[in-house]
C-alpha cells in the first residue's frame, strides 16, 4: 500500500507536467533538450539564492516542519517573535533571481513565443518539482500508507507549473520591442504580484492558524486568477502578430 501512495502522489503531481509538453506540442519543435537547459539554470539560480539566504538571512532554530505536520501547532507560535513581513519580504525579493533565469532561457530558446514561454516555464517549474517534490515524496510517501501532506505536496507542485509559466509570459512579454508603454506598468505589477503573493500566506497562517488545505486553496486561486490576467495580456499583445 505504501508503494501506491507513493505512485498516486507522483502521479497526480507529474501527469500535469507531462500533458503540457504533450499537448501544447514540444516535442515538435526538439523542444526536450531546451527544458534540460532550463532546468540546469534553475539549479544554478538555486545555489545562489542558497547562499545569499544562507549568508543574509540565518535560520532562527524554529521547526517549521514539524509545524507543517501538525497545522495545530501553529496557534501556540508567538506571530511577533516568529514573523517580521520586513524580513520576510527581504527573503522573498532573493526570488527575483528566477526572473534573470528565466530571461536567460527565453533567449536561448529559438522559435515562436508560445514555444518560448512553454519551454522556459515547463523546464523551470519541472526542475523545482523534482527536489520539492519528488524527492520529497520518495523519501516520506513511500515510508507511509496514506498521509495528506503528500497530496497537499503534489496539488502545490500543479499551482508552481501555472506559477513559472505565468512568469515566462510575463517576462516574455516585457521584453518585446513593440510592447506599448501603457502596459508595463500593468506587467510590472503581476510580476511583483508574482513573486510576492507569498507574503499575504505567509502572513496569514501565523497570525491568523490558517490550515493547510486553506492555505493551498488561496494559492491555487491567486495563482490562477494571475495566470488568466497575463493570457488576456498575451492573447491581446500577439493578436496581430504574424508568422
């Protein structure tokens, strides 16, 4: 039974990953190798944001985890001594590096700007599922029978791929020539929303001991509303692009 929770977890966190590369065509366009490339720069942003986070911001002892465990546990958390929105939007602005990632991929990749987008965000967010989530399945699922902090694992890496294919569009978007001036400041702000809508939840769960499946829940639907905004944006910058 531990082998197909394990199974079940994988597959609800992969099959959406693998339908998009499926569906949105990819691998026509030799696309497999782009991703590889993608993901070889998201770990090398990985180890920089490691080290200014290691070197800036030192861990205060607190056993997050053990939280995650027991949401309940939350509650006897002191929100002033545990939470400082300064310090943790300092934590989250190291974020920003994914953006120069990302950039980066979007110039090494040849073709229209759908396979652009879907390349950098696809690769990017497979290669953060594979040390959050894969690896983190198969050293707990695979040891228990049922546990839902293994399912609440995949439904988040599902919101992450929508998250950094949201990112691409922007970033892809931002960086046309005839991109009208009206519209960056529009762009700028769902990049900043991007990065930062983590700093509502985080704000959140300790002040207020919002549960887990809550919390997933406001992440799915600011990510998503996020994700539909930058495609009308998209939708209405190419409408009269020609190929």
């Amino acid at each position: 039974m531990t082998f197909y929770h394990f199974a079940n977890c994988v597959a609800l966190g992969y099959v959406p990953y693998h339908l998009t590369y499926k569906i949105a065509g990819l691998s026509e366009y030799g696309a497999f190798w782009k991703c590889v490339t993608a993901g070889g720069l998201y770990f090398s942003c990985q180890l920089l944001k490691m080290l200014c986070l290691a070197t800036f911001f030192p861990t205060d002892g607190t056993d997050w985890d053990a939280l995650d465990s027991n949401p309940e546990g939350l509650l006897n958390v002191d929100p002033v001594a545990e939470y400082s929105i300064v310090t943790e939007f300092l934590k989250l602005s190291v974020d920003l590096a994914d953006l120069f990632g990302l950039h980066l991929v979007l110039q090494r990749v040849a073709g229209k700007g759908q396979v652009k987008v879907l390349t950098a965000g696809l690769g990017w967010a497979f290669a953060e599922f594979i040390p959050t989530t894969l690896i983190y399945l198969w050293v707990g699922a695979r040891g228990v029978e049922f546990d839902w902090k293994y399912i609440q694992r995949s439904f988040e890496a599902n919101i992450n791929l929508v998250h950094f294919l949201t990112l691409s569009c922007l970033i892809w978007l931002w960086t046309r020539r005839d991109v009208t001036k009206t519209l960056l400041p529009l762009l700028s702000g769902l990049v900043l929303a991007c990065c930062y809508k983590g700093l509502l939840l985080d704000a959140l769960v300790p002040f207020f001991g919002v549960g887990v499946w809550a919390a997933l829940l406001y992440k799915a639907v600011v990510t998503g509303a996020l994700g539909v905004i930058a495609l009308q944006v998209y939708v209405g910058v190419t409408a009269t692009d020609s190929y």
